[in-house]
C-alpha cells in the first residue's frame, strides 16, 4: 500500500490547519494541500464533496482545539490564577499565526466569525474567572479579560512586533 492510499481525511485537515496558518484562509487551495500531502487531487475528493466541507472541517477542529486548550490550561494543574493567566498568554503566543489567520478570514465569513466568537468567549469566560480569583468584581473581571484578549490579538496583529516582554508587562498592568 503506498502513502497515497492510507492518507485520512484528517491529514488533508492538519495540511488544510497548517496552510492556514502559513498563508492565510485564500491559501487553503485543494492544490496548494495535494502538493504539500503528495498526492492527487482525487485523494481530497475522496475524503470530501468540496472545499466549502473541509473549510467547515477546519472551523470544527480551530473551535474544538482553542476551547479544550483554554480549559486544559486554566482549570489545569495549578490553583493559583496567575499562573492560568499565564499560561494561557503562553498559549495565545504559540498558536498566533492561526488565531491571526482565522480572525482576518472571520471578517469576510459568517461561519468563521461564529467559530472565533464562541472561542472567545470560552477564553474571556476562562479569564474573567481568574480574575475573579484573584479579588476583582464580575464587572471589573469581565472588562480586563476583554482589554487582555484586546492587548494580545492586537499584538500578533501588528506587522514586525514580537512583543514578549510588552505581553508580560500587559498582564502585570492588567492584574494591578
């Protein structure tokens, strides 16, 4: 059996994930993905009817992928809120280019913009909590997880920043 013939529709979704990241929601082609997997065109038919279905592949796994990581890490190993803050900055560092990919394609596609809102609001429910933990009202606690989520998108949205240090300080500002 050659490669061609074991390849899974969840590896024509990681292909799909990874060129997303890489170039953008425009450069998820089924020929960019063939070329990248080594195969056929008819290798993607097999798996799917169109890109329109492996476009909504995608938006599962995104939306899946960033709740289950937010929950992970902030209700995770350790019971001090600071350190689920920050880990879940870690977190939003390491995933950038495809946070950065799915927001820019959210501006033109409902579907997209639905994927990144019910993300959103696991991550600012995740971070509302911790700020709760720590002794700031609901209110006050909501309003900082909406200026952190802000600070850090913004951040990777800005060409040439890598902004290690501004994300670390942002969040000392934040928990004052």
């Amino acid at each position: 059996m050659t490669t061609r013939a074991r390849m899974a529709r969840r590896d024509w979704i990681e292909a799909a994930y990874q060129e997303l990241a890489r170039a953008g929601e425009r450069g998820v082609t089924i020929n960019a993905l063939a070329a990248r997997l080594g195969v056929t065109k008819g290798s993607f038919y097999w798996h799917f009817t169109d890109r329109p279905e492996l476009m909504r592949a995608l938006l599962d796994r995104w939306a899946h992928e960033r709740t289950d990581e937010v929950l992970g890490l902030s209700l995770g190993s350790t019971g001090d809120p600071r350190e689920r803050l920050r880990r879940i900055q870690a977190l939003g560092r390491e995933v950038a280019p495809i946070d950065r990919a799915m927001r820019l394609w959210a501006q033109h596609e409902p579907a997209a913009e639905e994927a990144v809102r019910h993300a959103d609001r696991a991550l600012l429910g995740h971070i509302a909590a911790c700020l709760d933990d720590l002794g700031f009202g609901a209110g006050e606690a909501r309003l900082r997880a909406r200026l952190m989520l802000r600070s850090w998108v913004g951040g990777y949205l800005m060409p040439g920043e890598d902004g290690s240090d501004l994300y670390e300080r942002t969040l000392e500002i934040l928990l004052a």
